[in-house]
C-alpha cells in the first residue's frame, strides 16, 4: 500500500486479523524488544505515546511488564476501534503520523514514545523523528523497531 489514503484503507481491511496475521503466523516479537529497551529507560508510570498503536498489540506487552499509561496514535479508524475494547489505552486518536500534523495538546507531554512495525516502506518517515519530538518532555524516549 501506498500514500496516505493507501496505507488506511490496507489497514482498515486487514484489522479484523491483524493480531492474529502477526503473532500466530508471522510470530511477531517486535514489541518484546520495545518493552526490554523501555523497561531500562521509563517509569512504569511514565506517559508512553504509542505511534502506530494499531490493535494495541504493543501496550499489551509493555501492560504485561508493568506500564499503565498509554494514549494510542493510528491511521486507521478501523484498528483503533479494535483496540477500544482491550482498555489499555487513556486515549485514542486517529492520525496518519508525519503526514498530518501532530495535536497541540500532545506536545512536551511524553515520558516515551514506542512503535514497532512502523518503520516500513511508505510507513513512518523522516519527518517522524520531528513529530515525535515535539510531544516528548524533555529527556524523553523514542524507543522503536526496524527491519531491514
């Protein structure tokens, strides 16, 4: 998928097997290496803003350690409503990352931010790394996979 309006209909389509598609047949562990790196870093407590939160399979795993407190980001509306039910999250929002501008009331507001499977061709870019730092406090994180 390709372009913003690409990649949120792909997802919107694929939502319903996202979870299992990635960790039953693909045997995701990108957030267990999010999570390893965020427990050396951030406070249980901490803010943590999860780009890309897709169904919520990453505050899953970080809840599963420990963190509590999580607003999730996606660019599809379909995805976000299959997180709702999960509960992980203080709040989502819909936003296709780098492409629409970050929400006023984010910034300077996150002790971390985390995404796994983001990174991807025509997914997150460059102009990720500004966005994020608008909303991080300062000596905040941006803990992430990428694959080659």
């Amino acid at each position: 998928p390709t372009g913003e309006k690409g990649l949120e209909n792909h997802y919107d389509k694929v939502a319903e097997n996202y979870d299992f598609i990635l960790q039953d047949i693909c045997g995701y562990n990108d957030p267990d290496h999010v999570t390893i790196n965020a427990k050396k870093y951030v406070k249980l407590d901490g803010n943590i803003c999860d780009l890309g939160c897709g169904t919520g399979i990453l505050a899953e795993t970080l809840k599963k350690e420990g963190f509590t407190n999580f607003w999730g980001l996606d660019g599809s509306q379909n995805m976000l409503d299959l997180a709702q039910p999960k509960k992980l999250y203080q709040e989502t929002r819909k936003l296709l990352i780098a492409i629409e501008p970050m929400f006023p009331d984010y910034e300077n507001r996150f002790d971390a931010c985390v995404a796994t499977g983001c990174f991807l061709d025509g997914h997150f870019g460059y102009k990720t790394f500004e966005e994020v730092s608008k909303i991080l406090v300062v000596g905040g994180y941006f803990i992430f996979s990428m694959r080659d």
